[in-house]
C-alpha cells in the first residue's frame, strides 16, 4: 500500500499552511477554516442545467436542502439521490459537498437533493439522525414535484453523512418506507467504538487523526450518552443487517475507518444484502471533495455515478 503522490502533496501543503487543527478551534470557526478549504480542493464546480436552495419542514425549523438537475429534463422524471454531507456532525455543508455533489448528479444522469442537518454540538445525537430522517422523508413524498421519479430513489453520503445515510436505511426498513433502490456509502462512520486496526494504525498523518475523531465525537455525543450497540450510532452494531438496498462501500486506504468500512460492506452480505466494496488504496479520507487536486477524486466519483445510472435503469 503506497499513498497516492497528489495525496502526499494534500497532506504536505495542510502541514506547510500554517493554519491551526480544526480540532482547536471553536466549531463555528472550525467551519469556516474547512469550508475555505473544501473550496480551494474542489476545483471547478463542473455546470449542471440547475441548482436551487430549498428547505424542507422540520419540527423544529426549517431544513435547508439543495436541488441539483443534471440536464434539460423536459417532460422526464429523472431518478433521485439524497445526499448526507460529511464533516463529523459537526463541519461541512451543502457548500462544501457542492462540488462533489454535482459529479454525482451529471454521472448518476439524476437529480441530487442536498440534506443540510443541524449538527454537534449546539444539536448532538440523535438531532442530526432527526433532522435527516424529517428530510428524507419529505423529498420522498415530493418527489414527483422535485421532478424526480418516486420510484427510483437512491440515498448516499460521504463520512459522518454515509453513517446517515445508512441509518436513514435502517430507519426506512423498521418503518416501511421510504423505498431506497440504493445506498452510497462513502468512507462511512459505522462503528462508534473506533476498535479496529486501522485506527491505531493511521491515527496521526493521514488527515483524520485520533485527535480530531475524538473532537467529532465528543461533540456529536455530548449529549445523552449512545448506547455503545445502538444501531443508529454504530450502524456495525446492528444485529440485522438484511432487506435492506443494494449497497456501494467506498473504502480509502489511509483512512481510520478503513476497517469498520470493510467490516460493514463484509456484514452487509454476511445477512444477504447485496454490497459492493470499491477500495481506493492509495487515498485518504475525504478525498471525494478534492477532485480539483486528485484525479483519484474524479475517478471514484465517476464510478459512483456509474452504478448509480445502472441501479436506476434495473
């Protein structure tokens, strides 16, 4: 296993920049230190034929989301992705996704819906499980209004948004709905006890370190303490993992949470799930965002917007 060049060369710019941990900085100003460099990373926001903000209705406020068409739909309905943005629950956005975003909806020939939920710490778990589960279930419902099929509805996300994603699944199982045909689950947070190998092994270097896992998690839970094999906070955890969608894990090789992404995508099938496991051995976490420096990035989000266009045509 040898780190990709142009990732060494993320790595070694981060180190030379100057700029403090997020982990030792104050959340707000953690995020506006991420988002200036999401956008530096991202590269050139590749067109699509539009891009709204919208909100869904929450119990509690209004939920942002963000509407993205690929193309002229005409009178089509185009399929539909929900996405969960990363950050550990407590940066990023549908700013800082809005680049990665945007591949996937040109690849996936769909229309992409940005879940933009409340996060750690002003509103810890379960808030943001809340929030996007009120959300999903919204853009379900107004499918059709959204200009998308109700029938070809795929859900997805990257890091602390693909633990979202995956719960939003388990949720819709126990609920009867809503009828994911899919689940991208990119570098997804499965299992909040951090116990595999990976950890140890990548825990200082590699972009997401011990110490700021332990900043994303202190925060996410600072407030009823989670049940260690409560499902809907280590998604591993889950004594059943069947009938649930088809699945796609994205794993990075210098990535803490290399192991718990194997080991979920393992379980999926283990209980007759289908899963498909795409390995990117060279890359670190959160290199989805950095198509404007890694052509890795480019690549993984064209093949997610492969089998995205495969699953919606079956």
């Amino acid at each position: 296993m040898t780190l990709d060049p142009q990732a060494a060369r993320v790595l070694e710019a981060a180190e030379q920049s100057g700029l403090p941990a997020l982990e030792t900085l104050p959340p707000a100003e953690a995020r506006r230190q991420y988002e200036k460099g999401a956008a530096i990373v991202g590269g050139q926001p590749p067109a699509v034929f539009s891009v709204r903000d919208i909100e869904a209705p929450g119990p509690l406020g209004a939920i942002p989301l963000r509407v993205y068409v690929p193309r002229d739909p005409g009178d089509e309905a185009l399929p539909l992705l929900i996405y969960i943005h990363g950050g550990g629950y407590v940066i990023g956005s549908r700013d800082s996704h809005d680049v990665p975003c945007r591949y996937l909806a040109l690849g996936g020939d769909c229309i992409v819906v940005s879940v933009d939920y409340r996060m750690a710490p002003e509103h810890p778990y379960p808030q943001p499980v809340d929030d996007c589960w009120v959300a999903v279930n919204w853009i379900a419902e107004n499918a059709v209004s959204l200009g998308a099929r109700a029938d070809r509805i795929a859900i997805g996300g990257d890091s602390a948004g693909g633990n979202l994603a995956t719960v939003m699944c388990l949720k819709a199982r126990g609920a009867g709905g809503p009828a994911f045909v899919y689940q991208l689950l990119i570098y997804p947070g499965t299992d909040k006890s951090r116990s595999h190998a990976s950890h140890a092994e990548l825990a200082e270097g590699y972009r997401l370190t011990r110490s700021l896992l332990d900043w994303f998690m202190a925060h996410y839970f600072s407030g009823e303490p989670a049940d260690p094999d409560d499902p809907y906070a280590s998604p591993l955890q889950a004594k059943d993992l069947s009938g649930l969608p088809p699945a796609l894990v994205v794993s990075a090789g210098y990535d803490p949470l290399r192991d718990e992404d194997i080991a979920y995508h393992e379980k999926l099938l283990a209980h007759g799930t289908e899963s498909e496991h795409l390995h990117y051995p060279g890359m670190i976490h959160g290199f989805i965002n950095m198509p404007g420096v890694l052509d890795v990035a480019r690549e993984c989000l064209d093949e997610c917007g492969h089998r995205l266009r495969r699953v919606f045509a079956e």
